[in-house]
C-alpha cells in the first residue's frame, strides 16, 4: 500500500499573536495520499474471544500502526453504558493548556492564605 498520488492542500496561515496575523495568501503544500487502513471481519466462531482474536492477528496490525476490526453482527458487546440508562453523561472541565506554567496548585494557594494569616495576626511564615 505505497503513495498512489498528491493532493494539493490550501491552508490558511496561523498567526502567532492576532496583533501579527496576516491571511492575505494562503500556504500551498503537496500532501500524499494516506494509505487504506486495513479492515478485519472475523466469524462469530473467530470472535467468541476478543483479546485471543486480537492476539491472531497481531503480526499483520503491527505492520500497519492501526487496523480496523468489524464484529459480526450477531455479536453483542458483554459491557455497554446503556445498559445503566441513557442518561450517562461524561463531566468534562475546560483546560487552558496555554496558562499551566502559570498555575497555583493547592500548596501554593495554601501558602499563600497561611502567609495572609500570620500576617493578620502580627507573625510571619517562617521559611
């Protein structure tokens, strides 16, 4: 599964800053052809056991990097999140990646309120 052809890609400049942005012309780059990601379709009989189908076809997958496997459809998954109702909900919480080097973990929040304390009080935090 070699690189059949190119694709030509326009993509728009990312600014560094927006004081600096500049999209008046776009970037041109050639792009292969991503090769196809191989598909397995076991029996029912091959896929009784997952991992042990898994562990057949492991020689061939590690060739690829990634490998796609279709039960077969009168297979049912043993663990499902419907099965508890459909109200499953993932909690997810937004991370500014960009302001973790200058984040205060709870020791220094807690440094800070005892300092605030001794303060108050007429001491200082030994160090």
């Amino acid at each position: 599964m070699g690189v059949e052809g190119e694709v030509k890609v326009k993509a728009e400049p990312q600014p560094q800053d927006k004081k600096s942005a500049s999209f008046d012309s776009p970037l041109e780059y050639d792009m292969p052809d991503l090769p196809e990601t191989p598909t397995f379709y076991p029996s029912m009989d091959q896929f009784k056991d997952p991992m042990a189908y898994l562990a057949s076809i492991r020689e061939e997958a590690e060739q690829h990097g990634v490998i796609k496997i279709v039960p077969p459809k009168q297979w049912v998954c043993p663990f499902t999140i419907k099965d508890r109702g459909d109200n499953f909900n993932f909690q997810t919480c937004v991370q500014s990646v960009n302001q973790l080097k200058n984040r205060h973990g709870p020791n220094a929040v807690f440094r800070a309120q005892l300092r605030g304390f001794f303060k108050k009080n007429g001491h200082s935090l030994p160090s």
